[in-house]
C-alpha cells in the first residue's frame, strides 16, 4: 500500500448525514486521510483551497451554493480531484448535470457502506491511472474493497438492501458467488515471486479476465488468504462454462490444486453470508485428491448419505491399548491401515471424511496425552495437531500420514538412534534452513525430501539433535517472527500471518494463542502498552 495518505472531503448540509459517513469505515486503515467535513457549498471551496484533496463526496443540494454548481467550479479550478455525489434526488436531470459537471460516481440515500467502498475504489484507481505511483494505489483499492467484502460474508453484516447494488454496473437481479479454493496458496506465491499483496492483486485481475464479464465483483478473502470470491449474475449454462474457463486458466496461472465452488442463485445481496457458507459446505463434499475439480450447489438442499463413518469407537480402544503398551507400530497400524485413511485416495474419500477422521484420530491421541504426558508434551501434541489441520487443507495424504506418525512418536518413547555423524550435519543443516523459510509450506514430507533422508529416521535423529520435533521447531520459529513483526508494528495482523506462513489468520490466532497464551490483538495492545 502507498506511504502516502490521499485526503477525501465529505460535504452535506445534514448534520447526521456527515457523521454517518465519517464513521462507515475505518479511513486511517487504508491510508486515506478524512479531512473535517463541509457544512455548505462555499465551505467545500474554502477547504478546497487550503487542503486540496484527492477525492471529493458532495451533497447535490446543499445550501449557498447547489453541488451541480459547486462541481462544475471544482473541476474548471481542480481538474485532478475526483468528485462524486449523493443525494435524494431522483431525477435523471439531476444524475445527468452531476456527470457533465465531473462527477464520477452518483449515489442515492441513505448511502450503505458498500456504496461508499465501491465509488473509493474506483476513485482511487482513476487516480492510479493518472499517475506514476498506480500499482500501490490498485493494491490499496483492491485492499478496501477485499476487508469490506470479507467483514460482510464473514460476520453476517447486512449492509445492503435488496435494491440498492454494490457496484455501479451491476444489477442485482439475481447473484451467484464462486469460491476459489488454492490449496497450497505459500507455493503458488513463492512461484509467483511477489509480495503477497502483489500476488493478490494480480490473481484478482486474471481472474478478471478469464471471467470476461465487468460486471463482477472479485474479492481476496482477508481472513482465509487462499479464498478468492465472485459475485457474478450469470447463471445456468452460462455460469457453467464460465467455472470451466476460469478453472482452466486458473490452474495453468497458479500451477496448484484448486477447487472452484458455486452457490445456488440468490436474489438479494442480504444472503451473500448464507452463499459463502453454501459454498464452503460444498467444498467439503469434494474427493480428497490432488486435482481440481468444480462443484455447484444442487437445487433442492444438500444430499443425503455422503458422510461414511471410518473410525468408530472400537478403533478408539485399540488407540489406547497400543499407546499403554507403548507399541508405536500397532496404534500406526490402526490409524492409518485399519480405519482406511492411508489409502482414502483409492477408496474415493471426500475432503470432510478425511478431515473428520483426522480430526477424530487426533482426539484419541490428545485424550492420552492429556492423561499420561506431561503438560508440555500435552500442549506440543495440540500444536501439531492444528498444523495437521492445515495439511489436510494441502489434499497431500502422504504428509498427512507422515504427520500423524510423528504424533505417534511423541507419544511412545523411542530408543534414542544411533545417528551418524554426516545424518547430524544434516539435520543442524535443516534447522538452518528452516530459520530461513520458516513462511514456506513446509512439512515432515517436504523436509525429508529436501535433504534426501527418510522422513521417520530424520525425524527422530532431529529430535535427539535440536531438542523438539522438526514440525514444532518450525511453529516456535513462526511465532518468534510474529511476535517481532507485531512489535515492529509496520504490518497489520492478516499481513503477519501470511508473511509467517499462514494463510489462514483464525488458524493463526490459534497456534499463536496456545504459543503465547493471548490472541495477536492482545499481545500488541499490550506491546504498545508497555512501551
């Protein structure tokens, strides 16, 4: 985002009006300087003249001097401020004056918060392409546009009434939304050798293109990095061959797995939270493999009998009489072998039944170590647990399994390895590098490949070598570089977690949470407290 702050005026006569706008959104945030606001026409030119602003949202009837006439002043004497109007009116007389006389947007009362961001974002982006600075000022629109965007689908807000659009072109006659699911977002930035602002920017703008449709609206999830979402009125079968378009040129653009999820058709923006979780109930119903796939929505509500039960409560005895006699290889056997999870691919599992029996798994084995390890082992056997979770995001069930193995061993003590020398640098040769791309998508798999070992005896010679497990010395890593990223106070709390190797910031706050004991918001408020 640009350093620089671009100053916006708000001028009406109405009193509740002004304060409305001054509080719709959080301007500091997104590098926009709100300058105090206008009471009349005359006003707007005496500030004009002392703060030259960037962007100008003026009243068309307003006392002394009329909007109609207060624009046509601003544009002969400010040609490169950007203006736009609200008002009651709903006269095409009106509409048309305010456009011959500059305006480029024309807003009716009450103006929602989706007005507002939609007419910055456009504002902005006509600045950028007047000027050398463009990219930073499209990041930052993009930006305002992808937090407003989640805050409304992540948090049910109803900033719309069914009438009013959130984009000047579009008619909200009927919407879908389509979720873009990239499943391993770290490599497919890494690949792209951006910032991740950057990368976010231009995925939305070929996503964009492959739509071939102005109309819709596309937005960067701001709390799951890897959801990228389209608000588009096509349905039917033109709906469909856009899905197969865009994930054809998506696939090749982001050389990852991806799976693109579709709504059923809505008719009031009002649902847009109801479609988002459509969409993510969908995505589970996926096949746990590594290749895309599109799903729709079916008519009619969801299907019975997808969800089979793999691990039932006889395999949870099993788990605790192997872990009480200490037989690493017979609980490995249950949990991967016997409940089926190794070989789920052959078996057409989807992505909820092997989420859900991990998740089960994992259960079984924390319950143990509550009962029988210590504190800190304890807490260790949750911290790798929600790395799991994100693994079985990836659709890699090698890793996935390779991961639960190295729960396992946590949990039934080994004879210590007789590690050679050479298998020693290795693994100081490991640490090492894992200090330097901590942010990467790493796992026990990738390690292990990397430096040419197998995964189980790099493992526990690491353990033996550096003190902790390879998957929890990366976690400790992260959190050092969060924590000093959050006292540097640059970076806004979704920009750390990504820049730390998490595209998921709610996932974050967990392991930073149980690392610290207090939520990232906590742990700077107190930071800034005590300095």
């Amino acid at each position: 985002m640009s350093e620089r702050k671009y100053k916006v005026l708000i001028a009406d006569d109405e009193y509740w009006t002004r304060e409305k706008l001054k509080r719709m959104i959080p301007w500091e945030k997104y590098s926009l300087e709100l300058l105090e606001p206008a009471v009349d026409g005359e006003d707007v030119l005496r500030k004009m003249e002392e703060e030259i602003p960037d962007i100008l949202i003026t009243d068309i009837d307003m006392p002394f001097l009329s909007g109609t006439k207060l624009l046509a002043v601003v544009q002969e004497k400010y040609p490169k401020v950007i203006s736009f109007v609200v008002s009651g009116y709903n006269d095409f007389a009106y509409v048309k004056d305010s456009f011959l006389a500059g305006s480029i947007n024309y807003l009716m009362k009450p103006v929602t918060k989706m007005d507002l961001v939609n007419a910055l974002v456009r504002a902005l982006e006509m600045i950028g392409e007047r000027e050398h600075e463009q990219k930073s000022l499209q990041e930052a629109a993009s930006l305002i546009q992808d937090t407003e965007f989640s805050e409304m689908i992540a948090h049910r807000q109803l900033p719309l009434a069914s009438s009013v659009s959130v984009n000047a072109n579009m008619d909200l006659a009927g919407i879908s939304l389509i979720l873009l699911k990239i499943h391993n977002l770290q490599e497919a930035v890494r690949k792209s050798r951006q910032t991740r602002n950057a990368f976010s920017f231009h995925t939305k703008e070929r996503i964009r293109e492959f739509l071939r449709n102005e109309k819709a609206i596309v937005f960067n999830h701001i709390y799951h990095s890897n959801e990228f979402l389209i608000i588009t009125e096509m349905s039917g079968r033109e709906l469909e061959q856009t899905a197969e378009r865009l994930m054809t040129g998506m696939s090749e653009f982001l050389q990852t797995e991806l799976t693109l999820c579709i709504s059923g058709h809505s008719y009031s923006m009002e649902s847009l939270h109801t479609a988002y979780m459509e969409t993510v109930g969908i995505l589970m119903e996926r096949k746990f493999c590594r290749k895309d796939e599109i799903l729709f929505c079916e008519e009619g509500g969801e299907k019975e009998g997808r969800m089979r039960l793999h691990f039932q409560e006889e395999k949870e005895k099993q788990i605790s009489f192997y872990l009480a006699a200490r037989d690493g290889d017979g609980v490995c056997r249950v949990i991967l072998e016997e409940s089926g999870l190794a070989d789920c691919e052959k078996q057409g599992w989807s992505y909820l039944e092997v989420k859900q029996t991990v998740r089960q798994i994992m259960n079984a084995l924390q319950d143990f170590a509550a009962r029988e390890c210590s504190r800190e082992k304890a807490i260790d056997i949750e911290n790798v647990t929600e790395s799991l979770d994100k693994t079985v995001e990836s659709l890699d069930i090698r890793s996935v399994c390779d991961m639960m193995r190295e729960v396992v061993s946590m949990l039934v003590p080994e004879k210590k390895e007789a590690a050679t020398d050479s298998m020693k640098a290795i693994v100081q040769e490991a640490a090492a590098w894992i200090d330097g791309h901590f942010y990467e998508e790493l796992t026990l798999t990738t390690l292990a490949e990397q430096f040419h070992v197998e995964h189980s005896y790099f493992s526990r010679v690491f353990r033996q070598e550096i003190g902790e497990s390879p998957v929890l010395y990366i976690t400790n890593r992260r959190m050092e570089k969060a924590k000093q990223y959050i006292q540097e106070g640059k970076k806004n709390l979704t920009e750390v977690a990504f820049m730390v190797g998490y595209d998921d910031y709610t996932y974050f706050s967990r392991v930073f949470r149980k690392s610290t004991g207090m939520s990232p918001r906590e742990y700077r408020s107190r930071f800034e407290k005590s300095n």
